[in-house]
C-alpha cells in the first residue's frame, strides 16, 4: 500500500475514534435524572514507508478511552462526579445507584 494511502486510512480510522460522542458518551435517563459519562481518548501512532524496489510501508498505533467522571443533570442542578484514579467504572455507578434510587423513592414517599 502506498504511503499516502496509508496515511489517508489511518487518519480516516482516527477521525472515527476520537469522535465528540466517544468523549462525551450517550445520556442515559433515570425517571428525572440524566447521567452523562465523560472519558478521556489517548491516541497514539506512527507510519513510514520506503519507495524503491518495491513499496515498503508499515504502521502501527493505539488508542486507549478512560472513564474520568460523570455528569448527573437533575433539572437546574448540574454536578460533576470524577472517578478517582483507583475507582473503577463499574463501583463509581454502583455508588451513584443508591443516591438515585433513594432520591426516587423520597420523592414517590412524599407525593403519596
């Protein structure tokens, strides 16, 4: 593969990755409450290539997306909740589980 071409497919494969809805992830909605993930894309590559007896070309690169935090959206109020560096995904939205659901249930509690 030609060395332009190369460039052109591994540019073309970045744009993909590093897209705003990769950053910023999709709302997921609890009743009135919109949590948003936030990650951080690192990217990393490098290609070269050669044209003489033959087109000689390679490539290699890496891509990594790391949660850091999570936008919660509850009418007026807007919080930001960051994932500290030894949290993980998954025990970060089990902490944020319970204040929702409590939330919830208040409030279900005082319309009756």
């Amino acid at each position: 593969m030609a060395i332009e071409k190369l460039a052109e497919t591994l540019l073309e494969k970045l744009r993909f990755i590093t897209k705003a809805e990769t950053v910023i992830g999709e709302p997921i909605q609890a009743g009135e409450t919109t949590v948003v993930p936030v990650s951080r894309v690192s990217v990393g590559f490098g290609f070269g290539g050669h044209q003489n007896k033959g087109d000689t070309s390679a490539s290699g690169g890496g891509a990594s997306v790391e949660p850091v935090a999570f936008l919660v959206i509850k009418g007026d109020d807007v919080r930001i909740m960051p994932i500290t560096k030894d949290s993980s995904l998954a025990s970060k939205v089990m902490e944020i589980i319970p204040d929702i659901t409590n939330k919830f249930a208040s409030k279900k509690n005082a319309d009756n």
